[in-house]
C-alpha cells in the first residue's frame, strides 16, 4: 500500500471522527428546533470532508453539492414526486422568492425550504473550517473544545439531556487528539510512517480510549454539588426572585418541605424589613408531622380563627414574664400570603379593612382583604417577647404530661430506625426533666462533630430517614436537618415538639426612633424547633449551629434553694443578656457588624466562594497568559529604569528569566558569551551579543557605566519583545 | 592596541610553521606573556620543534634546545665550570638552559635528577653553579615535550614538579587537510627561514607588564576558585587543584584577556584555559584512569555543571 494511500487512510478515519463531532451538533439543534432530516444533514456534512480527502477539484466537488442541496430541499420540502426539473425549478422558485424577502429584510417570513438551504451554507463553511483547521494546523481542540461547551450549555439550560452525547464526545475527542496528536509526530519525522506504524499507533489508542470510556460508565459517580445553577443566575439576572417556592436548591422560604436536604445556593435577596427593639426570630407557621423525609401538616384542612384583641396570636405563657411590650414593624419586599412575626405576638394591625385570621393547627396569620387572602405590604404586630420560668422549667417532669393531648407531636414514622431511639436514649436518658431532656438533645448537635453546610449536602438515598441519614451518615446540614433531627430525638425521648418555619433575625441594618431596624433575605430563612414544657408552654430551642437560639429565660429561681451548679449555668446563661443591657450603642453596632459579618460570610458562603473562584480564574488566567502581558510591562518599566550597574542587572537578569520561559533556557556552566551566541543563533540578529558585551563590561570589567546605553536599550527592547510570541 | 596585533602577528607566524595548530600557538602565546611555561604532551615528530622556533624567531628570542637522553647529567643542562688553563681560573660555561625561548624535548626520557635542575630552573628563573646564583634571561620560557606516559623508557615527572608548567597542552596529529598542506609546503622552502621578528624582546618585556595590568573582578576570581573547589570535591578526583594552580589559572586568563584585547577577564577566558592548567595539576582516581577518561575531559565536565556568575560579586 503506498504511502499516499496511508496517509489517506489516516485523514480519513480523522475525517470521519469529525463528522461523528459535528452529528454531536446536530441532534440537539433537530431536538430543540423539530428540524428534521438529521441523517441527511450528516450525509451532507461527510460530503464536504470526502471530497477533498479523494482530492476532487472544486468544480467537481461544488455542483455535486449543489446537486445534493437541491435534492435535499426538494426531499424534504417539495410534495409529490422529485424528478430533477421539479426539483430544480422548485428550489430556483423558492430561491428568488426568499431572495426577495432578504433584500426587503422581513427575514420573519423566510421559508422552511430556503431555511435548509442556509444551514446547509452554514455547514459547508464550518466543516470547510475544520478542515482548514485540521491541515494546516492538525488541530482540533479548538472546535472539540466548542462541542464540549456547546452540549454542556445546552444539557444545563436547555430541555436537551447529553447524558449519552457527553460520552459519545468523550470518545471522539480523545480519539480525535491521540490521531492529530500522532499525525503531528508524524510530521515531523522525515520517513513518514507505513501502514504497520500506523495501525500500531491507532489500534492501542482506540481501544485504550474506548476502554476508558466504557469503565466510566461502570464507575460510581458522586452527585454534583451543585445540581442546577440554573436558578441561581437567573436570581442574579432578575435581581428580586420570587422567592416564594423554594426552587431547586435555592434558600428562601417555601410552602412544600416533604423533601427536605440537597445543597443550597445562597439568595441575598431582601424579603422584609422590620423594626423593633430587640431582634429575634420571625415565626411563620410551625408544622407536626415527620414522614422520613420531610413534613406536613397532620390536618389539611386548616380551620381559621380570628386574632385580634380577644385571642392574642400566642397564647399566653402559662408561667414566666415578658420583657415589655414592642410592637414590630414590617416591610415586605416578597409578596407573602401570611404575615412573620415574633415570638409573643398579640394584636397583628394592618391597613384599613384587613381581617387576621390563623390557622389553628400550623399558626399561621393570613391577612384577609374582602374576604379573600392578601399580600400585605406593611403591617405591623404587637408582641411581648416572653421570658420562660426556670422554676416551671425545672418542674418538667415527664409525668406532668397531659397524657392524650400531643399525639400528633409525638408522632414518628414507623420505619424510624431503632438507632435513633437509642440515641435518644442516651442522651436524653439521665435528664429527669422535660426540659432538661430538650436542653440536652439541643446541646448534643454542638459537640458530637456536627458541621453547619448549605453546599456540600448529601441527600439520603431512597429509602433513609432524613434525621438518621443527617445523625448518623453525615453530620453536615444547615437548619433543616438540625431542627428536624432534634424534634425526631424530642419525640422518640416522649417530649412534645414541633418543628417551626420563619426566619431569624437577619441583619441590623440602622437604628431610628421606633427602634432597631433589620433586613430579613432569604439567607435568613429558618427552621427551629418548638417543645411544649407542662406548665410554661410551647418554648422554642435552636439546635443549629452557629445561630444561637430563640427563647429568653427567666430566673425566677429562689437562690436559697439552688444548688452551685445551677447557679453557675444561670450566671453563664445569664451573661448574654447582661451584656445586652449594659452595652453602648456604638459596641452594640461594632458588635453587630462583626457579628452580621460572620454571618454573612457563613450566609453567602455560595456568593463568596463564586468571587474567589472567578479571582482565581483570573489570576490563573493572567498567569498563564503572563508571556503576552509581562514583556509589555516589563518594557515600559524598563523605558523608565536608569541604566545604571544595579538597573542593568536587573533588566539583564529579568531578559534571562523571559529567555528561560521562552525556552532558551541558560545552562549554569554557559558563559554569557556563548549563550548570547546561541540565542542570536535563534532569533537572528546580533542583539544578544551586543547586549552581553555591554553587560559583561559592566559584571566582569567593573565599569558602572553602560556604554552605547541607546542601543544596549533598543536590543533588549528587541529581545523582550521577541520572546513574546 | 597595536600590542595586541602584535601578538597576533606572531601567533600567525607559528601557524605558517605549524598548519591548522592555532589553538597551540595562541596558548603558547598566553603562556609566554603569562611569564608560565608549557608542557606539551604528545608523540614525536609533529612538529613541535618547528613551532618553538618559529615563536622565537617572532620575538627575536634567543633559542636553545635541549634533547633529553638517559645520559644526560643536570650540569649538561645549566652549564659548568670548566678550569682555563692560560688564565689560571675556572670559567662557567653556561648551558643551554641560558636561553629565552627553551625547547626541552621529550623531558621524560632523562633521570630525575637532571630534570629537576630544569624544573628548579625554571621555578627560580635562577640558576645555582659552583655556589653561585646565576639569573636566568629575561623572558624565559621554556617549551618542554614529553612522550605519552605508555611509552617505554620513560621517567615520569612527579606530580609536584608538573605544576611548574603553566599549561600543559595537547597537540594531536593535524587533520588530513592540514596534512596535506604540510607536505605541499615541505617541498618548498623550509618556512621557517621566512618568519622575519614582529616584537623585540624589550617590547615583549613591555607587553608582559602590561598584560599583568589586566583586571580580574572579584566575580571572577570568584568563578575560578568555584572551579579549582569542584576539583577538589569531585568523588572522581583524588587530589584536586591547589591554590597555586587557581593563580595559574588568573594569571593566563589575564594573558588570554589582553590576547583577544580586552582589559578585563571573561569567564569565557577562563572556561578556555580550565583544561590546560588544570588537568596535571590533579591526581585522577585509578578507576576513573581505567575507564580511560583523562583529566581535561574531568575538567571540562566540572566546567559544564559549575555556574558562571552572572551577577557581580556581592550584588545578589
């Protein structure tokens, strides 16, 4: 077999992979658009690569396209049958006609027919530039590189799924970079290798390349860390999402949490403002049952009571004080069918003619406009932040339990592994209080090696329970499945508990005469829980870590009766709240923003993380692309460096680093002369020589002058600017 | 600098003589202006002879020769005092050591005896006759040959006494082309009868003095003794060069430098020289002689792996 013939052989079958590449662009543009005919496309496309390969001459290769396009449009366009007149009489008609509509510009009205007639345009020139590619250059990358971005920007945005093109690509590419990587060796042999070389060459990649790519089907694949980004840059492009409905991974505060877990994407976008003086917990609705994977709420239909002066939101505490009365005021920037409000609310006060109604089993306030729920933009809640009695704490006993009343906040689905109640046995075990058993479960997350994360979060698989897989798997989670997990240990331990939605206290923003203003995004979505105390009521505990909870205590203990170490958890517990009272309002700010700023580094950790990487990317990228940039720079400090011993050194030592990045690199024992030698050998010129004299003058014949500095400094500006390119 | 194309005339002279051998004359002639003296290692008949004699010649020098035998006792190389009867009185009769330009042919074939009373000759620049000092001439520049060590009959010189040579050098068999001129040329009138003196001695003495004004940065001193340390801790050399032979290896890089007109030394001066002075100034390890590499090519290899400076002297 020739030598020509192999070298065919070895085009073609290159050929080929690329029409296979280019049939990778074609099946999501017929998916996506219902353009038909994809098998005659790809025929068309192996056209333009066979025919130079079998070096036909354009006026053979042009009218047999020609031919084939006429062909192709009449197939497919033209009813009835296609003899060659009616085919070419329909595409000429159809071509002056759509002629027509180009010069008019209505390009709305261009036909199905001239359509194809224009991709076809459109393929004969891509492929004809991948084949410019291909044999100047014996490079793909370029156009394997737009494939891969192509089919990935489609799979992500698009409703095209590459799951199978991904690895159709895989394969081509490599084995399209093995050939051209092996035809560039090739090339540079002076014996082009025969046909035994080449099968030699080409069979073991081929089947180390398919190998591979049949392992990776069989390999396990951990699940992205970030599903869907999708949402994410839409919030960044609209600004303001809807926020309602949590979206795939998005945070902010939803209606539907049967499935809860998955990673998150942070959300900065504000949800309301309020004012009041303290900040706290938002508290939108609490609900009762746990189904392994999430929650719902054991009654779906909801009876509504009114709320006003006669039925407080909250009830009263049955034992403890308040802290005085406040009202809050809000400001929504998300339209919400229900209102947030503090713990201890009373009387909720909208605009005229509004009517609050709460659902009696969830607690939540709908605000009702003519009879009908509304979206309120302002309102505002009285409320008596409550103080719960330690001494009605401390008389907790699980027997003072009204047996019967909580069922439904005891409840546990039935294939609850049996470790989680051993679990909360153990550390819940030798508490002899209701509340010392919730004080201990919500303790237990701090130092068991549980982690706070919204990014790298494992869902459980089919089948687990969300608070055994969070207990026991993982340890890392965000609110969900710290608060889930500590109402499932209250429950399995006998203490009532429900799990509460809203959002924490978000960030302090300002102070005015009303009081403290905060700004709630949906970064401060949040989950908690609520355990109902015999004697004091349902009492809100925060298990997630680095939030610290809701729920003041009072200490109402009589000292007398107090052991030591009781008294020292109530001064250690008590502390916060002094330190609140005594501070300043200029430490209260500082306080705040470093505390806010921990919190929305931990917040926007998502957003940070994006910032750094894009940095990253950047300094990658300019440090990769440094030999375009540096010499510039170089040169123009170099323009205003004096030329004196110490400024010619370095501008010398600085043109051997560039040198050695170029690849000229200087072996330690080369004299300066000889490597001057060797690096005008290289580019031509004497510029290095006469540099090195200049130099070697100065280094080695002691004069701290530059002699003839106007063209030591144009030959290192040469030289410089020659190991750019 | 008209010295300097002085010099060059005669190193063009020695290579009328001496065809395709300019790297010998040059060395010769950075030798000779280095104050040194020359040992040249190789088989007879390569003309040697002719090349010290067309050095001297090119100088105006006076040129002894010296054939070394077994025989030969140290008074028939300084000279002896001979009684003279009519005038009642020993009378010294110099030997041919008393000469500018000394040829020592094949050195090795004489007792060692008779070759120190040329190496202390040449170490002194004085000679010691009947207890009288007696100076040599000045310049004195002895050119000694020896035969390749293998051969038989040899003494060898001691190793202490070779680095009384500046440089020893290797002089080879021309190449073909080179030959073949030679013979053309040796039907011919002998050339050396042609070579007419560019310098006078005196001027030779001024060219000297000038050429010891050659500077040697620090930088540089520096890269030399880099250099004469890698030989003393190459695992492959027994005994490595010594401080004597790091100035051996300053000063010719000086003569080399005023050589090729510059009026400061280049590491390249000293890359040049490296093998010739430091090569009998080692002692190799015997398994590296089995493997017969020999000591320039050890030296060029530390040349090779030792950095040269590229910086001055403590400026970092």
């Amino acid at each position: 077999m020739s030598q020509k013939t192999v070298d065919r052989l070895f085009l073609g079958l290159i050929y080929m992979l690329v029409v296979l590449l280019v049939r990778e662009w074609l099946l999501p543009i017929t998916e996506l658009t219902g353009t038909g005919h994809i098998t005659l496309f790809v025929i068309f496309v192996a056209l333009c690569f066979a025919f130079p390969l079998f070096g036909a001459p354009w006026w053979v290769s042009g009218p047999a396209k020609l031919i084939y396009a006429v062909w192709f449009v009449a197939h497919a366009h033209m009813d009835g049958p296609a003899t060659p007149v009616a085919s070419v009489s329909f595409f000429l008609s159809d071509l002056v006609r759509n002629a027509g509509l180009l010069v008019t510009g209505e390009l709305g009205r261009i036909t199905d027919p001239f359509r194809t007639v224009l991709f076809l345009a459109l393929l004969w020139m891509a492929s004809y530039l991948i084949q410019y590619w291909i044999n100047l250059k014996m490079s793909v990358l370029i156009f394997y590189g737009m494939t891969v971005i192509f089919i990935t920007v489609l799979d992500t945005f698009s409703p095209y799924s590459a799951d199978a093109a991904i690895l159709r690509i895989l394969v081509i590419g490599f084995l399209l970079l093995g050939l051209t990587f092996l035809a560039k060796l090739a090339d540079n042999q002076r014996k082009r290798p025969g046909l035994p070389a080449f099968l030699l060459m080409t069979i073991p990649l081929l089947v180390l390349v398919t190998a591979a790519g049949a392992v990776s089907q069989f390999l396990p694949k951990s699940d992205p860390a970030w599903p869907d980004p999708v949402p994410f840059i839409k919030s960044f492009a609209e600004g303001a999402g809807d926020g309602l409905g949590r979206g795939a991974g998005k945070i902010g505060y939803g209606e539907d949490d049967t499935m809860l877990g998955g990673p998150f994407v942070g959300d900065d976008t504000v949800v309301f403002e309020a004012t009041a003086e303290r900040g706290q917990y938002w508290k939108v609705e609490t609900k009762d049952t746990y189904t392994s994977r999430g929650w719902i709420h054991s009654s779906e239909e909801q009876e509504l009571l009114p709320v006003g002066e006669e039925r407080p939101i909250d009830e009263p505490l049955l034992a403890g004080t308040t802290r005085g009365e406040d009202t809050a005021t809000l400001s929504m920037q998300l339209d919400f069918e229900f209102i947030v409000r503090p713990y201890g609310s009373t009387i909720p006060e909208g605009p005229e003619g509004t009517d609050f109604l709460q659902e009696a089993g969830t607690g939540k306030v709908i605000p009702f406009v003519n009879n009908a729920p509304a979206v309120l933009d302002a309102y505002s809640v009285a409320y008596e932040e409550p103080a719960y009695s330690l001494t009605a704490l401390r008389n907790t006993a699980p027997d003072t339990l009204p047996e019967g009343e909580f069922a439904q906040y005891l409840q546990l689905p039935d294939g609850l592994p049996q470790r989680v109640h051993d679990l909360s046995l153990e550390i819940t075990g030798r508490e002899e209080t209701l509340y010392g058993k919730a004080r201990a479960v919500e303790q237990y997350f701090r130092q068991n090696g549980f982690v706070y994360d919204q990014a790298n979060v494992a869902s459980p698989g089919a089948g687990e329970d969300f608070a055994d897989h969070f207990l026991f798997e993982t340890k890392r989670g965000y609110c969900d499945h710290f608060s889930t997990s500590m109402v499932v240990l209250l429950r399995s331990a006998g203490v009532p508990a429900r799990w509460v939605k809203g959002f924490n206290e978000g960030e302090e923003i300002g102070r005015n005469d009303a009081g403290r203003q905060f700004e709630v995004t949906n970064n401060n979505a949040h989950s908690w829980v609520e355990a109902y105390m015999p004697g004091v009521g349902w009492m809100p505990f925060e298990p997630t870590i680095g939030f610290d909870g809701a729920g003041g205590i009072d200490y109402d203990l009589d000292l007398e009766e107090m052991t030591e170490e009781e008294t020292q958890e109530m001064d250690e517990a008590a502390k916060p709240e002094q330190a609140e009272k005594e501070k300043t309002p200029a430490a209260s700010k500082g306080e705040g923003f470093w505390k806010s700023l921990g919190g929305r580094i931990a917040e926007n950790s998502r957003a940070i993380y994006i910032g750094l990487a894009v940095l990253a990317a950047a300094a990658l990228a300019a440090f990769l692309l440094r030999d375009k940039w540096l010499p510039r720079v170089m040169v123009a400090r170099f323009r205003k460096r004096e030329l004196d011993r110490e400024g010619f050194e370095r501008s010398y030592g600085r043109l051997l680093g560039r040198l050695r990045r170029y690849g000229l690199p200087k072996e330690d024992g080369k004299t300066l002369s000889a490597y001057a030698r060797e690096v005008d050998a290289h580019f031509g010129g004497s510029d290095m020589r006469r540099l090195t004299e200049a130099y070697e003058s100065v280094v080695y014949g002691g004069r701290d002058t530059v002699l003839h500095e106007q063209a030591v400094r144009e030959s290192w500006e040469n030289l410089i600017n020659r190991t750019t390119g | 600098m008209e010295e300097h194309g002085k010099l060059l005339k005669v190193i063009e002279n020695i290579e009328q003589v001496m065809i395709g051998k300019r790297e010998v004359a040059e060395l010769s002639v950075v030798a000779l202006l280095a104050g040194g003296h020359v040992l040249l290692e190789d088989v007879p008949g390569v003309g040697k002879t002719m090349m010290v004699r067309a050095l001297a010649r090119s100088v105006g020098a006076d040129f002894k020769r010296i054939q070394f035998t077994p025989d030969l006792l140290p008074s028939d190389v300084i000279g002896v005092s001979i009684y003279h009867p009519k005038e009642m009185e020993f009378r010294f009769r110099p030997g041919p050591i008393m000469g500018n330009i000394v040829l020592a042919d094949e050195i090795n074939r004489t007792s060692p005896k008779t070759q120190s009373a040329l190496l202390e000759g040449m170490e002194e620049a004085s000679v010691t006759v009947d207890g009288r000092t007696l100076a040599l001439p000045d310049p004195f520049f002895v050119m000694a040959t020896q035969n390749p060590i293998e051969h038989e009959g040899t003494y060898p010189l001691p190793e202490a006494q070779l680095d009384r040579f500046l440089l020893k050098v290797k002089m080879g068999y021309p190449g073909r082309e080179d030959e073949v001129e030679v013979l053309r040329r040796a039907e011919k009138q002998p050339p050396i009868e042609r070579i007419e003196p560019v310098i006078t001695l005196d001027e030779l003495r001024d060219i000297r003095t000038r050429a010891a004004e050659v500077s040697v940065d620090d930088t540089v001193k520096g890269y030399i003794v880099d250099l004469a340390e890698s030989t003393r801790k190459s695992p492959d050399i027994r005994l490595g060069v010594s401080p004597r032979g790091s100035i051996a290896l300053m000063r010719s890089a000086r003569a080399l430098a005023f050589l090729k007109g510059r009026d400061y030394v280049l590491p390249d001066d000293v890359q040049h020289l490296a093998p010739y002075v430091f090569s009998h100034r080692m002692i190799l390890q015997p398994e590296v002689r089995y493997e017969g590499i020999d000591a320039e090519e050890l030296v060029e290899r530390i040349v090779m792996r030792t950095k040269v400076p590229v910086r001055r002297a403590g400026t970092r």
